[in-house]
C-alpha cells in the first residue's frame, strides 16, 4: 500500500487515505448480529455449569477471547482455569482450535467456507476453593452465584459494550432467583432476558436458591430498590425488624449523600453460606455480596457483616459511575491501571463505614473504635516505612493475592483502609478549611451528580479529584494528596483522627471492633505488645518485623505449643503476657517451626495494648459531626 501511495499525486494519495480509513472503521465498527448465551445451572448443586453459545460468524480466521481482567477484581483473574469440555461447531463440523501462546486468554479458530453461525459448548467447574472473587467458590447444595464471565467467549475485535448478549439461565427445578438484569420471562425453571450489551451481562450476576427470599427496601418508589437473599437453610434468611429498618435508612442516606442515583433499580445480591468464598464485588446496579451462613441472626457476625452493603452500594457512584479513566478499558484483556485505586476502593471504604454508622447499621461507639483500630494499627505498620500507600495501589496486581504473613512488613491492599483514613483526613480538613460550610457530602454531590436514572461512566484522573476538592476549598490538594500517598512512612492515620478532633490513646482494655474481628477470624491480634498475631490453633499467622517476638527468632508459619510452662490457648498467652508486667523474667514460649521445637524467649514486659480514641476538648468534633444522618 505504501509504495503505491508514493507515485499517486497528493490530492489522490488524501481521497485514497480517507476512502481506506473510512473502509476500516466501518469494518471495525460492525459488531456481529446478537450473540446467544444459554447458561443450564440446573447441576450447580453438583458444582458445574453448562453453557452453549450460538455467535454469528462470517468464514476465515476468528480469535475468542475468554474474559480476562474484570471490572471491581482489579487484576487478571478471569477463572479460565475452571473451563472444560470446550468444542466449537459450524454446520454440523466440529471445528479444531488452538491456544495463543503469548494471550492464554485468546483461542484461534477458523471458521469453514459457508459458515455464518458457530455453536460454542463449554463447561464451567464450579469446585473452587472458598477464596476470591469470581473465581472462588459460588455454589452449594442450596445456591448459586452466577457469574456471566465464567461462561463466555467473545469474538475479538470489538468494544465490549457493541457487543449484544440475549442470555437465558435454566435453574434446579424449583429454585428462585434474583438479578439486575432487565425484561425477564420465566418458563418453566428457564428464565430469559432482554438483549443486552456485554458490558451490561457481565455487570449483572444472578443469585438463585433453594431457600431464597426478597425484601423490598423502598416499597412503592422509583427506583426500587431490594435484597435478593439465598442461603443454605431457611432459618438464616431471618432479619430482624430493625435491621431491616437500617438498610432502608442505608437507601435514603445514599440518596441524601450523592443526590442522584445512576440506576435502574437496584438489587443486593446477598449469598449466606459458610461454603462460598466471602467478598463483595461492586456492579452498577446490584452487587455480589457472599458472607457468613448466620450474618443475619447471630449478634457477632451481624455486626462484623454489617459494612458489606454499604461499601458495594457506594461502588454504584465512585466505581461504577465515576471510574478511573486506566480502569475503563474497551474490553476484558486489556490491562488496567489502578494507580487510583486509592479513591476507588478508599474513597468507598471511608464513605461505607460512613453510611453504616449514619444508617445505623453500627452504633457510634463502634465506628470510633473501628477508627481507632484502623489508626493505631497503621501507625504500627512497618512495611509504610519502604512501600507508600501509592504504590500499594500500583502494585495492586501482585498485592490482592498476598497472604498474611509478613503482611505487615510487604504490606498488601492498605489502599482500602489507609485509604479510608486519607479521606477521613481529607473530610476533616475541607470541614476545617470552611468553617464546617463544607464537607465530602459536597465533594460527593459534585464529582458523583449528574441527570441519573439510567447506568452512565464517567471516567477521571488525579487532577480532576483535586480540582473537584480546589473548587469546595481553594488549597494545594495535589500537594496534600500527593505527600500522603507518596511519603514513607506518611503521618496520615494519627493525624486524620486528630484532626478530627479526637486523639489515638493506647490502653490495656480491649477495643471493642478488634475483640470482634478477633472472634469471626479466631486469632489473637498482640500487634500492639508482643508483636504478632496467632491463630487459636497457636499457629502464628503474622509476626511484626523488627518488633518483640521477630527480635526472639519467631516467624510466621511456626505454632506455639505452651506458654510459660503451660498448654498453649489465646488465654494462656494474655495471662502471661499481663503476669510479664510484674515480672523481670521473659515469656517463654515452646514453638515448633516445622520438625524443629524449642524455646522462644520474648522480653516483652508492656502488658496488653489496645488502641482508643478519646476527645481532644480543644478542638471542633468532626468525627461525630461526620456520621449524622443527612436523611432525617
């Protein structure tokens, strides 16, 4: 092409380029007519699904993609391993195919002469581990989770959202079933629905159950908004009155807080079973919350659940609507930036706990002890001493599947809970900078507004975010975010709660959040004294680095058998470490790390340590001023 082009006279050569580049955009820019998805969920009971695909097809070389990085999962974890059985047909013919070596994610095929349909079958295992999102475990005896993208393929080639899906999922005989999707139609245990775009298909999973209940939150409103609930049994899917009474309030006070809603309607999608892995994953206009079997009905787990909802709803706001623009790729291979994760995710933490103290859903005292946890463990994490909450974002990829040893010192996804205390610093210092005239409830109704009513994005970068914050309080906010996300280690966790009006204060009574994570994860939290975390089992889950039991030998991975001469329990160790404070003698500890066994000697003599915050008379109370109700 090019060595012609060269002899053409110029006039050519421009008519010649525009014809070309209009014939390639017009190519590029013909999406396939509607693709089928038939999904047959009826043996996810025996952990796998069925799917069969009918994509409209035109003869020659075709490349399927298998989804690879999702929307709210932030890294490349598209469940392809947990696809089986896969066969590609046209007219009759099965067709041969063949793995990219270089896009794992990519299948080359090439479709026969006379061919305009290829018929996909797929299988999708479903016997995952309990752990991450889409990938983890989705189904029981009892439930199942549906995810689109575990399902499909898609031709290459074009922007997801040109992309028309008409999907259909048939259900164990009997079961229910919740889902954002729109214009469904029920025949039998099949149920249809509407053509839709790929964007929206796999923005909208279906929960379905044996035991299965719905809960209308806003009766009788546009938009409506409900809980689709399954469970293992039907005793779980009890709410008490009041606590149904909390997620309508959880309604109105997201409407107060952003003064528009970008959706439909809306739908919680909430999964309770101790057999799915346990997380919440954001869509526009519902949300996959997988939790505990008894998060409804028992007084620990309610109150450690309680945060869930509110942190996905928000996503329908600062995620969903409002995205980082290296998050909003056109399709599901191209990587993603999560440079701003710091306000996706962080921004959500902090306006979820928020709106779980403003709904009620946790009291006041709570939320103060949640912020003092928060802050007292973070000012103790040694790992801000080398990696800055900034490049806890950027190497988010590699972060989310870090364990829990040594988390301290690696640190992992702190971008959510530092995070939080960033934009409770940020919320204390627009309120000081104003005179309380303004707030993040103002950030929020300006960066989050708009007409609403129909799923939009709308994409941002750093600048637009401080410009946003420039224009409620003219200051250097690219200076002041800048020096906390990039400093190390950053003042951010203390200095957010005094600046809030409150000191962090470290006393020997337990605080109350922690005793609550303590009981649901079944460790002993003694970051704060001997410098580790155990397991009730005595193994050691985390050791602090450069802290008491790291100075004595102890590393994560060991497990303590006795303490001072006695068996070991979480009771055992508290005693010993209280009996220290009056004592010149060390603590003993009998561990064994691997075959070996001896004994560790921590010369600790602090006692037990529990982060607070108590009111600082002297300055304005931020803290409590942010969590009244907008709503009443």
């Amino acid at each position: 092409m090019s060595a012609m082009i060269r002899r053409l006279p110029f006039a050519a050569v421009a008519i010649a380029l525009s014809v070309f580049a209009i014939h390639t955009r017009a190519q590029a820019q013909t999406p396939p007519a509607p693709i089928r998805l038939a999904v047959d969920a009826s043996h996810a009971p025996q952990k796998i699904l069925h799917s069969h695909l009918q994509i409209p097809v035109q003869p020659g070389a075709l490349t399927l993609y298998y989804p690879e990085w999702l929307p709210g999962e932030h890294m490349p974890d598209g469940p392809i391993i947990n696809v089986a059985g896969l066969q590609f047909t046209a007219g009759g013919k099965t067709i041969p195919w063949r793995r990219d070596l270089v896009d794992m994610f990519a299948l080359h095929l090439n479709v026969p002469p006379g061919a305009n349909m290829l018929d996909v079958d797929l299988d999708f295992l479903l016997s995952a581990p309990a752990s991450g999102f889409s990938a983890g475990a989705s189904a029981t005896a009892f439930l199942d989770i549906l995810s689109w993208n575990q399902v499909l393929l898609y031709p290459k080639g074009f922007a997801a959202k040109e992309l028309t899906f008409i999907p259909s999922v048939k259900l164990p005989a009997g079961w229910k079933y919740g889902t954002a999707l729109p214009g469904a139609k029920q025949d039998g245990d099949t149920i249809a629905f509407d053509p839709v775009p790929l964007t929206t298909l796999i923005d909208s999973p279906v929960i379905s159950g044996q035991y299965f209940r719905v809960i209308q939150l806003t009766p009788g409103e546009t938009p409506s908004h409900e809980m689709d609930i399954a469970a293992d049994s039907a005793s779980a899917l009890e709410m008490t009155p009041e606590m149904q009474l909390h997620f309508h309030e959880l309604v109105a006070e997201t409407g107060a807080l952003f003064g528009t809603r970008h959706y439909r309607d809306y739908h919680f999608l909430l999964a309770l079973s101790d057999d799915v892995a346990h997380f919440g994953l954001e869509h526009h206009e519902s949300s996959d919350d997988q939790t505990s079997a008894n998060s409804l009905t028992d007084e620990t787990e309610r109150t450690y659940f309680s945060d869930l909802l509110p942190h996905e709803f928000v996503h329908s706001w600062n995620g969903k609507f409002r995205r980082p623009a290296g998050l909003a790729t056109p399709d599901y291979q191209q990587p993603m930036k999560d440079d701003l994760l710091w306000v996706y995710e962080g921004l959500t933490e902090y306006l979820g706990e928020v709106l779980t103290a403003r709904s009620g859903l946790e009291s006041p005292q709570m939320f103060r002890e949640s912020v003092a946890y928060l802050s007292g463990m973070y000012d103790h994490r040694p790992g801000r001493d080398w990696r800055s909450l900034q490049d806890t974002a950027d190497a988010a990829v590699f972060l989310y599947d870090a364990g829990g040893d040594w988390s301290n010192w690696r640190r992992g996804v702190d971008f959510y809970q530092e995070g939080q205390m960033l934009w409770l610093d940020v919320d204390a210092t627009l309120r000081r900078l104003t005179n309380s005239k303004k707030s993040i409830n103002d950030f929020c109704r300006v960066f989050h507004g708009g007409p609403g009513g129909e799923p939009a994005l709308k994409t941002y970068t750093f600048d637009d975010v401080a410009t946003t914050l420039n224009g409620l309080a003219p200051y250097d906010w690219a200076g002041f975010l800048r020096e906390r996300l990039d400093a190390v280690p950053a003042k951010t966790p203390v200095e957010s709660v005094e600046n809030s009006g409150w000191n962090v204060v470290y006393t020997e009574q337990p605080n109350e959040y922690q005793q609550n994570v303590e009981s649901i994860r079944k460790v002993l939290n003694l970051s704060l004294s001997l410098g580790l975390v155990v397991d009730h089992d005595g193994s050691v889950a985390d050791v602090i680095h450069d802290g008491p039991a790291y100075k004595a030998g102890i590393a994560p991975g060991m497990k303590m058998t006795a303490v001072d001469g006695r068996q070991f329990s979480l009771e055992a160790l508290k005693d010993s470490i209280n009996e220290a404070k009056s004592s010149t003698s060390p603590i003993q500890l009998i561990i064994a790390n691997g075959p070996q066994v001896q004994t560790y000697s921590i010369d600790y003599h602090g006692g037990l340590r529990y982060p607070h915050i108590e009111r600082n008379n002297g300055t304005p109370d931020f803290l409590s001023d942010i969590i009244q109700p907008l709503a009443k």
